[in-house]
C-alpha cells in the first residue's frame, strides 16, 4: 500500500488522465468510477485515421466524461484536412480543449511544422475551442537544447495568448521528482505562471516504464528508474508514482510552483491509472501520513 503526504490530496485536485485507444469497455468502467467531467486525453498516433480520434472523443463524451484530443501539427497533409478534424470534433464530440503538439513525424506531411503554427491558424477559435495544453519537457529533449525549448515554449504562450485561448502546460512524462521541480522553478523564475500539469506513469512494471522512457528520450529518468529498480522490484509489482506526488505535493504546499497538478498516462492500464488516481486524491485515514518521504531522488511527440 502506497504511503502519502497528508497535502496529497490537495494537489491531486483536476487530476486527468491519457490514453491510447480506449476500449469501450474502458470507457464505460471509467464512467462508473471517476467524477463527471474527468478529463481523459486521447493520444494521436502516426498514420491514425483522425475518424479513429473522433469516435473515441465521442464515446468519451457521451460517458460523461471531458475528451481532449491531441492534435498533432505535422500530420495534417493540408489547411483543409485539420480543418476537417476540427470540425468533426467540435460537431460530433463537442470538443472544446485540445492538446496541440508537434506529432511524431520527422518531417510535417503539410504546411503545419510545430504547433505553434495550429494556434496561430485561427480554425481553433473557428470551431470552439477555447483552452489548448501545450507540452513541456521537465526532462528534457534528445534533440532538442533546453535554451530552444523555452523559446518554443514561450512562443507558443504568447501565440495561444494573442489569440484569446487559455493554456496548460501538460509536460512529457517523468520519474525525477528533482528534475520535476528543478524545471518548474525555471518556468517560475523566467515568469511563466501558466498552470502545469506534471506528467507521471500510472502504477505499471519496471520493464514497461524503461520501454516507454527509451522510447520518448527521457534520459533522466531512465538513469532514475535503473537507479531503483531493485527496489522498485521488491516492493512493488507494479511501481506506482507515489513517490513523485509525495515530493511535489510538499513542494507545492507553500505555493511557491503556482498552479500545478498530476497529469497520469495510463501505461499499465486505463482502469488502474484511474483507481490509484482516486485513491491518491481521496486517501483513507490509514493512508495519510504527515510528512512525506524523505531523500527520494531518484508524449512520445517530436519537439513541437
């Protein structure tokens, strides 16, 4: 059983979660379990038809439930294609946020290189939507400096800004709760107060976060997960991200980190992420503890 600090609680509060083609045995499981309007996020892969995205984001509202689809810049082949998606969001499923992103695509397949270039088209505004989640790289990039990722980041604040949409920060998944905090006090100390939600693996193997961590190039955390491992191993069959909400809550208490919050992508299993996110937002008395654990130091999309 997962051991948390007494503020877990509070930080949890607007939880969301991520997703991979969910089930809509998934879907209807995650109806009966998490509070209306929970945002669940649906992950948009190279090659996926957008009529794919569409119809979960219309299964995910009819449960009640707030979709946030990916849109990835460098996979539209034209202006009249993204167009297209928008549209049949926005019509079928209501949508009214999305997370814009640069795509995993080396090279873009029409005129949108980054996502910057989406925010800045005006079909967002067109269509509805009027809050987007921009990416942040607590870990890093493997191609990317971290100076270049700033200026990306900031542009994209100042497009989304000038264009009347509201923003978060949805930051690439990690395991580093130093690393974590080292990033958002930068985007603090540089003026950036825009609302964070700090991406974290759902409870799930060892194996499975080292496949996903090589796979998104997050070097840090890879270092961190080998680093523990043993221990992971004997104390968890499945590791679960308690470690990181004990320190960032305590972080976060004095209010110094602005408005942040836990963002889960549901490696091990949609229905899992989402019972240990519960849990961890509404802990039972036994569970709290008043001082979180010391000394613990440990979007698969292209740059956008």
């Amino acid at each position: 059983m997962d051991i948390l600090p007494s503020d877990a609680a509070n930080f949890m509060r607007g939880w969301s979660l991520e997703a991979t083609y969910p089930t809509a045995a998934d879907i209807m499981a995650l109806r009966a379990l998490v509070p209306p309007g929970t945002r669940l996020y649906l992950s948009a892969l190279p090659n996926q038809p957008y009529e794919r995205l569409v119809a979960s984001a219309c299964s995910v509202r009819a449960a009640g439930l707030e979709p946030v689809p990916h849109v990835a810049a460098r996979h539209y082949p034209s202006r009249a294609a993204l167009d297209a998606c928008l549209d049949a969001f926005a019509e079928k499923a209501a949508v009214r946020t999305a997370l814009i992103i640069g795509g995993d695509r080396d090279a873009a397949a029409g005129p949108f290189s980054k996502a910057e270039d989406v925010i800045a088209s005006g079909i967002l505004q067109r269509v509805g939507i009027t809050e987007i989640g921009i990416s942040g790289y607590p870990d890093g990039h493997p191609r990317i400096s971290d100076p270049q990722l700033e200026e990306a980041l900031r542009a994209k604040l100042a497009t989304a800004q000038e264009a009347g949409l509201r923003v978060k920060i949805i930051s690439q998944f990690c395991f580093d709760p130093v690393a974590i905090l080292r990033w958002l006090r930068r985007l603090r100390d540089g003026g950036m107060t825009t609302e964070v939600r700090i991406g974290m693996a759902g409870p799930t193997s060892v194996p499975t976060l080292l496949r996903y961590a090589k796979r998104c190039g997050v070097s840090a955390s890879i270092r961190a997960i080998s680093g523990h491992a043993g221990t992971f191993g004997r104390l968890f069959a499945r590791p679960s991200p308690a470690h990181l909400i004990g320190a960032l809550a305590q972080a976060a208490a004095d209010g110094s980190l602005g408005r942040v919050g836990p963002h889960f992508f549901s490696f091990g299993g949609l229905i899992a992420t989402a019972q240990w996110a519960l849990s961890a937002a509404e802990p039972t008395p036994e569970r709290k503890q008043t001082k979180a654990c010391a000394d613990i130091s440990p979007m698969e999309s292209e740059p956008d």
